[in-house]
C-alpha cells in the first residue's frame, strides 16, 4: 500500500493522540510527526488485508476502523474497533511477518502510519516509549485472551451479559452506548445478527435492560447479568 507523506500539523496532531507518545515534549513529537506518512480512506475501503507484509504500525488519526480476521469456512470474527488516537499494526514493531487481519474504514477515515524501521530507532532513542506500547501490547493481549476463553466457554448469553457489564465498567454509569453495530457486535460474540437479537430481546422481557434507541440502553437489573455471565 502506497502512503502519501504530510510533514504539516495533521501528523503532528494525530501522533499527539496516541497515548505511548503523549509523554513527549513538542520538539519531540514533531520529529516523530515528520516521520510519519497518511492517507484518507473512504467508507468500506480496505486499510490493509490478510496477507500483506505488516511493515507500518498503523495509527486512526480520524475517523473509525474495523479489525477483523476471515476463516476458511467465510465466517468474520470482529477482532476490535479503533478510534481516533487507537492503533493496529504493532507487532511489526517487534517482528517481522505478514498480516493476518484486515482493517476497514467504518466511515470516512484518516490513518497515520509510521514504518517499522523509524518506530524501531524511535524506541532505542526514547526507551520510554518502547516500555508504553508494552503496557498497551499487554493489555491488547489480555483482552484477547478473554475473548477467546468466551468464545470457547460461554453461550452467547453469558458472552453479552459480559459485554454489557464490561462497557457498564467503562463508562461509570449503567446507562451505555454500543460502540458498533449489532452486525459487528455478532461477528464480535461469534454469533449471528439474528441469534443476539433474540437475546436482547430476551434481556429486556425479562427487566434486565431497557433499549433507549438503536444503540442506547440502560442496565436495570445489574446482578441478574452478573448471574449470567458467570455461566459456563
């Protein structure tokens, strides 16, 4: 994939939105910013696919993207969704290998990326960073590990009343908003559109919820999903 180079303050900006750069003084984060190359994307279009030599760690600078990986048998698996100051692509920081993923641009997107190289020489200068994206790694992989054990253990039941719970945690309220759309959040559970419909559905006949819109709901009964979650 060809990228197209921007030393101006859109870099800058989308550099100053990752969290393993946000330590670093202005002069700091220009350099940086001045290694780092974007491109626009159009809704549906393809940021990288399965098999594509992973070169570049990949930074959303606008703008969301879905990650996801396609078995043999055609089945997706949402991997995550990114968002502004989010970023994809970090392995090649640490090997080299291809890709075993795909990215696409949810809406109108912006992505910054900075080759594999010049993040190695960044993090030899700046031993900092190199420990930051260790921490994120390690959160990223934790995280992946408690999907899989979901995947692997629970019903789809159990597997949205953990979602559910999870974003309640996140977001300090019982009142939530699903970050993606119920076709996403199947491929994400390992269901199908129509199987998490019915539980929804299930969730609000019995009091548990209560849907405020397309993506809006209130938990209303937090110990009766905190039952279900914990089913294996």
């Amino acid at each position: 994939m060809s990228l197209e180079c921007n030393h101006g303050n859109a870099s800058e900006l989308c550099v100053s939105k990752v969290p393993f750069f946000n330590h670093l003084n202005d002069e700091e984060m220009f350099r940086i910013a001045e290694l780092s190359k974007h491109k626009n994307f159009k809704k549906g279009e393809i940021i990288f696919r399965d098999g594509e030599p992973l070169d570049y760690l990949y930074i959303v600078h606008q703008g969301s993207v879905k990650n996801y990986q396609i078995f043999e048998s055609g089945k997706e698996q949402l991997l995550r969704i990114l968002y502004p100051g989010e970023f994809m692509g970090e392995l090649a920081l640490f090997t080299e290998k291809t890709l075993d993923s795909y990215a696409e641009a949810l809406e109108s997107t912006e992505i910054c990326s900075i080759h594999r190289d010049d993040m190695q020489k960044l993090m030899q200068q700046e031993p900092s960073i190199a420990v930051k994206i260790l921490q994120q790694f390690s959160t990223r992989l934790e995280q992946t590990e408690k999907l899989v054990g979901q995947l692997s253990a629970k019903d789809v039941e159990a597997r949205l009343a953990s979602y559910l719970l999870d974003l309640a945690e996140k977001a300090g309220s019982n009142t939530i908003k699903l970050p993606m759309s119920k076709k996403d959040l199947a491929s994400y559970l390992g269901t199908t559109r129509e199987t998490l419909s019915r539980r929804f559905s299930s969730f609000q006949t019995n009091g548990w919820v209560v849907q405020e819109g397309q993506r809006n709901m209130k938990i209303i009964d937090e110990d009766a999903l905190e039952d279900v979650a914990a089913q294996i």
